[in-house]
C-alpha cells in the first residue's frame, strides 16, 4: 500500500517555528505551528445532532426557520466546544439547544429591545431557549468542561426576548 503525502501543502499549512530547549537546557528543538481553519457547518430549516467528530465547528444557522428547530449537543467529552452562529434573522421561531445528558452551566449575555441581562444557568439546566426574533450576529460558545457538563457563554442579539435556561 502507497501513501500520497503532498509536501506543498505541508509547507503551505505550517505557519511558523518554536524554538523550545530539550529538558537540560542545551539543544534547540524547532516544532512546526500550523495554520487553522475551521470547518462551518450550515444548518437549514431542521433540527441538527451535532457529531462529536465536528469538535471546533462552526455551526451556522443560515436560515429562518418556519417552526421552533433543536440543535443536539453530542455527549460531553473534556475539550470538545463548538460555536453557534446566526447568519440570518430568525423573526418567528425558537432555537433549542440541548445537552443528551449531564447539565449546561454558564451565562449569556442577552442584548434586546429593552436592554442588557445576564441570563444564567442554575446549574442543573440542560437546554437553552434562544427565543424568537434572533437577530443575526448572535453567537454562543459550548465547551465541555468534563465527560459531564458543557459550559455556555456568548450574546444573543433579540429585539425584544431573551434566552432562557431550562
């Protein structure tokens, strides 16, 4: 069996050189610092599971949807995040994002018609309701913390409702 390894993009993807000591101090070791692009996922007018194997995706929700839409977290595992964007404005409809399992903890910051709030978890929460009239820009980030509990954060943009936790 073959491998095919194209050294152009190897050079192209390397973005520079660290120059780190070995362990007594003497010789200078030169590791490689990649290029990263993230993978956008875009979601229509459906309910989306995200794969723990999209780790780092963007998810973009590109459509105003014509009925409430979940989006499925996978079950937490240390180190996975995903973030969550709006490119269009959702006037009607909800977004529901939840977690299969374990609990989502954190807090956004809702910006509506009428102010500012700190919306928060109470720590035992496993969705959370971004309410109708989603502006573009909104944005959360999910991480999870452990191989129990995903963290939120992030600013929904409405101009008149905020998310809330349940």
């Amino acid at each position: 069996m073959a491998i095919k390894f194209d050294f152009n993009r190897l050079r192209t993807g390397v973005k520079s050189f660290l120059k780190i000591t070995d362990s007594a101090g003497s010789e200078v070791v030169h590791l490689p610092t990649f290029r990263q692009a993230r993978n956008v996922i875009t979601v229509g007018d459906a309910n989306y599971t995200i794969l723990d194997d999209d780790s780092g995706a963007i998810i973009n929700l590109a459509t105003a949807t014509t009925a409430d839409r979940t989006i499925t977290l996978p079950a937490a595992n240390a180190g996975l995040y995903y973030d969550i964007c709006w490119s269009v404005a959702s006037d009607a409809q909800a977004t529901i994002i939840e977690v299969p399992s374990g609990a989502l903890l954190g807090c956004v910051t809702a910006q509506n018609g009428t102010g500012t709030t700190i919306v928060q978890s109470d720590l035992t929460d496993t969705k959370i309701t971004v309410n109708d009239n989603i502006e573009q820009g909104t944005v959360l980030r999910f991480f999870a913390l452990d191989s129990t509990n995903w963290v939120v954060s992030g600013v929904v943009n409405s101009s008149d409702a905020d998310p809330a936790f349940s």
